[in-house]
C-alpha cells in the first residue's frame, strides 16, 4: 500500500510539471504584455517591471488603426454566432428529412454529404472565388467581401458534419412519437419543428461546439473570402495583418494574442463539459 | 394536398436551404477547380475568357517541380513524427490522469486548452518563444550561451525548425487526443484489473494486457485523425516559420518547411500560378481520399473482428 501511494505521488508531481510545462507559453504572453518593447528584448523570460504596462499596451491595441480589434471582435462574434444558428437549424431540419424519407434520392444526398467530408478546402478555394465573383457579375448579389458571402460558405462548409451527426442521432429517435403527433393532427413540418428539434438539444450542443470552435479561430477562409485590408475583419485576420505589420513589437503583438485569446478562454471555462464531451463525439463518429 | 405529396413537399423544402450553400461553395467549385487543373487559368478575376485546355501538363510539371515534391516529403515526414509524437505524449498523459490523481480535472483541462485557441495564433506564440525566449536562456544559464548565436536559432535550421513545427504540433493536439484516449481507457472495466491484481499481475503488465488491447478502437480513431490533421497543416506553418528558412535543393532556392498546404497557396498567389496551385490541390485531395478509404477498410475489417 505505501508504495502504491509513493507511485500515486510521483505520478502527480510528474502530471504537475508536465502540467506547467504546458501552460507555460501563455504565461509568457501574459507576462510579456506587461512589458515595453525595451524590456521585452532584453529580459523575455523575467517579471515584468510594472504590471501597469499590460493596461497600457491593452489601451494601444483597443485602440490601434491598424488591429482594429473592438470592430474585429464584433465581426468575428457576428460571424460565428450567425453561421451556427443557421448551421444548426437548417442541417437539423435537413438531416431529418434524410432520415424519415426513405427514398433513393435521400440516400444519394445523404452519401454525397458524407463522401463532402473527405475533400479538404484546398481543393475549392480558388474556383470559389471566382465562382462567386462570377455569381456577383450575373446577380448583382455581392459575395466577396462581405458577411453573407462568409456566412453562406459556412453553412456550406459545415453542413457535411453538422448533417451526419443529426443524421446519426435522429436515427435513434422512435418513429411512435412522430406518428403520435401525426394522428394528433400535426402538420409534417410542425412535427419537426415543435417535437423533434427539441429533443435534439444534447446533439446541438455538440454540433454547436464543434462549428463554433472552427470558425471562430479559422483563418484561410476569411483571408480568402473577406480579404486583407477589408472593414470586415476576423480576430485571427487581425492578430496576422498586424503581427505581420510590426515585425519586431513583440509587446504590442503578445498584447493582441492575449485579447484573442480571452474570449475563448472565459466561453470554454463556462462550457467546459458540453465542449469535451462534444469535440469527442465529433471525433468518433 | 395529400400527404406523399405534402411529404414530398417538405423534403424538399427542408432540405433546399443546406442544399444550396453547399451547391454554392462545395460542389461547383470542386468541379470547376477540378477542370482548371487541367487548363492554363491564371487570373482569378477573368475566368473562362482564354482558358485553355492542357492536359496533365501542371501535373507533370509539378512533379518536376522540386520545392513542390520537397514539400511533398517534408510534409510526409512531418505527418509521420507528429503522429508519433502527439499520440505518445496524449496516451501518457492519458494514463497519469487516470491513474487516481489529486488534481486530475485540472491537468485535464490545462491540457486541452491549446486546442481551443487558433493555430495562426499558436503559432505566434512559439514564434515569440524561439525567437525571444530560447536565445535568451543563453544570459541566464552560463553554459547555454551557444544559443545567443544567430546561426543557432531554432528556426534558423530547417531540421530543428521541422522539430519546433512538431512540438507546436503536439502542443496543439495532444490535449485532445488525450481525452479520447481518457474516455477508451475510463470504458476498460474495473473487474478486470481487479481480477488480474488479485492474480498478481504488476501495473505494467496490466496496461500491456488489459488497457491497451481494449483501448485499441480509439487507437484507430487517434492514427487517422492525427494523420490526417497533420498532413493538412496550414495555420501553424504560417504563423511559426512561414516555410522558412531558405535552403538550396537540387540547386533551386526553396523554402525548406513549406508543407503541401502551404505550397499550394504560395503556388497560386505569390507565384501566381493559379492553375498550377490547382493541380496539386486535385493531388492533395487524393493522398486525403486515399487514407479516407484506408480508413474505411480498417475499420470494416475491426468490425468483423469485434
């Protein structure tokens, strides 16, 4: 028994350092957001001086031309919540009438939607643009550059998942329910719409979880779709236009990885077990 | 109405929305970029206008092309040790975390966390550290000064700048790995450990015996979704070494840690060969069908065997 307990202790101190070791790179942020540019070349792995700096330097990015962040935070928030709510509605309300038409033609979609999952980005991204260029000269409808061209390749992009994993669970839901609505008087949408998409709540969350955590840090999509330079600007667009743009003003650059990271940081502390718990089942499935 | 025509009717009508977007920006493109490969295409702007059909000629240049099957080898090279490193590091951690300690859901969640933010931002902060941090050990430990040199920089060297990919890599996804391997290893049942203390059986012989071999679905799961995320790296590589640093390569200057992904974007927009970035898109894509399919086999045949 005491060497089990001897083993038991080890093993912690072990997990313990390995544990700092990890989360040792965002201290340095943090610490290095308290420092001038100065200190910060000099000492990069001391104290800061004078934590006062990290209110400085915070005020200098909020308020920078160049980062634009408070404008970048509201985009990237638009963007994301946006592209979920459609996401989550609209691949819902399709995958379940995947499930409950049995025809060849529900089939075949629902096998291209899956077989969608295998073709990476690179493939699409330069005939997307030209494509939606194209669609701006005949319609008049502008893609490029704009919140409803990136919002739609979303819903696009992430339908393949979002639709496979609703497919999956809406499979296990009895068909007894829905026949009782049925006889009860339910029109066919009403029943999905007031008796299934309810019941969908714990495959929501991870549908939610898993496109949200995507778009919100992606990066070659927006660079494409949006744009360098644009008003319309993503969080990660911003931290690399301007980490680009003062190649050497670490303090002002860890500054505005540190504001990136916050947001996400607070979301996932609040909603920490429907993320693990849906980023797992994403990954088996 | 009646009601196959109603049901008929909603299907349509349910489904017609995702339909379209995904029409939109999945299926047209990855039609139209399919037929460019095969054409001279190389303004964006103007498509269709001159356009000419050339056969597998981007393909057959690509492959004469030395950074692109450079590229090709390094990024082969990185899937593989990545793969090796993230899922080591993920299944030990695994095994710490369950093996009854005090802070267990702290631990967990300190090593998750890097996977939630950006690998463009990651990589930022390695950057930093390389750069800033590393050299700067060389004032502080007197036998460390070897790393003050310029020359000795981390990202300075394309095999240790390949490495510092790797350990961003692992510090990218381990974390994640590790909670599928938690929940594999939580499944095993407890009988059975108990069962073969009670025989005897030492803590090392029960993970050989009994957690691995249970474990081995998730193992599948963790190679291919780390193979595959490794071979797609894009983000990390960007913001970290931006394929840098410059090496000679059967005498052409070529960026020594550009991988596939990051070839195909430099291809078409700073060399602005469209067409080109094209055509090893369309092969990037079938090395990715390919394991897909490798996939799908394995675990058809894991299935039998359960």
């Amino acid at each position: 028994m005491n060497k089990r307990k001897l083993g038991l202790l080890v093993a912690e101190i072990i997990t313990a350092l390995v544990f700092l070791l990890f989360l040792f790179p965002f201290l340095l942020v943090l610490i290095n957001s308290a420092k001038t540019s100065f200190e910060i070349t000099q000492f990069p792995l001391s104290w800061p001086e004078d934590w006062g700096n990290i209110l400085k330097n915070t005020v200098r990015i909020w308020t920078s031309e160049s980062v634009r962040y408070p404008s970048s935070l509201l985009s990237s928030a638009l963007i994301t919540a946006l592209s979920l709510l459609f996401i989550n509605l609209l691949s819902a309300q399709a995958a379940w009438a995947l499930v409950r038409t049995k025809t060849k033609t529900s089939s075949v979609i629902f096998f291209i939607f899956v077989a969608a999952m295998v073709i990476p980005f690179q493939i699409v991204m330069f005939p997307l643009l030209s494509w939606f260029r194209m669609v701006t000269v005949t319609t008049g409808v502008r893609l490029i550059r704009t919140y409803q061209g990136i919002i739609l390749a979303y819903i696009g992009f992430g339908a393949s998942l979002s639709i496979f994993l609703f497919h999956g669970f809406i499979k296990s839901i009895p068909l007894e329910l829905e026949e009782a609505a049925t006889i009860d008087g339910c029109r066919r949408y009403q029943i999905f719409y007031e008796i299934v998409f309810p019941i969908l709540t714990p495959i929501q969350a991870t549908v939610l979880v898993l496109n949200g955590i995507w778009i919100w840090n992606d990066y070659l999509l927006p660079l494409l779709v949006l744009g360098k330079g644009n008003a319309i600007q993503t969080i990660p667009l911003a931290v690399s236009n301007f980490a680009g743009a003062f190649v050497k003003q670490w303090d002002l650059i860890l500054t505005a990885i540190l504001l990136a990271m916050i947001p996400v940081i607070i979301f996932f502390l609040f909603a920490q077990k429907y993320i693990v718990k849906g980023m797992i089942a994403g990954s088996i499935k | 109405m009646n009601i196959k025509r109603e049901n008929q009717l909603v299907f349509w009508l349910f489904l017609s929305p995702v339909l379209f977007a995904f029409l939109m920006v999945m299926v047209i493109p990855f039609f139209m970029g399919t037929y460019y490969a095969f054409t001279d295409w190389t303004s964006s702007a103007r498509v269709g206008a001159g356009t000419q059909f050339i056969g597998f000629k981007n393909f057959t240049e690509s492959f004469a092309d030395p950074a692109f099957m450079y590229s090709f080898g390094i990024t082969v090279l990185y899937t593989i040790l990545n793969m090796i490193f993230i899922n080591v590091v993920a299944f030990v951690l695994a095994l710490l975390v369950t093996s009854g300690l005090k802070y267990k859901n702290l631990y967990r969640v300190g090593f998750f966390i890097p996977n939630l933010i950006g690998g463009l931002i990651l990589g930022y902060i390695w950057q930093f550290i390389f750069n800033n941090a590393v050299p700067s050990l060389g004032h502080i430990i007197p036998f460390l000064d070897f790393l003050l040199e310029p020359d000795n920089l981390v990202l300075g060297k394309t095999s240790s700048a390949v490495m510092a990919l790797v350990i961003v890599g692992t510090w990218q996804y381990a974390g994640y790995i590790m909670m599928i391997y938690i929940a594999a290893i939580e499944n095993v049942p407890v009988e059975l450990h108990e069962a073969a203390m009670i025989d005897g059986a030492t803590p090392l012989e029960r993970l050989g015996k009994i957690t691995i071999p249970m474990a081995a679905q998730a193992f599948t799961v963790t190679m291919f979704l780390t193979l595959v995320n490794s071979f797609k790296q894009f983000d990390v590589n960007v913001s970290l070494t931006s394929g840098g640093p410059s090496i000679m390569y059967q005498g052409e200057p070529i960026l020594g840690t550009q991988l596939l992904a990051l070839n195909i974007y430099n291809t078409a927009f700073v060399s602005n060969r469209l067409a080109m970035g094209q055509a090893r898109a369309v092969i990037f894509f079938f090395v990715l069908a390919l394991i897909a399919i490798v996939q799908v086999y394995v675990n058809k045949k894991k299935e039998l065997e359960l």
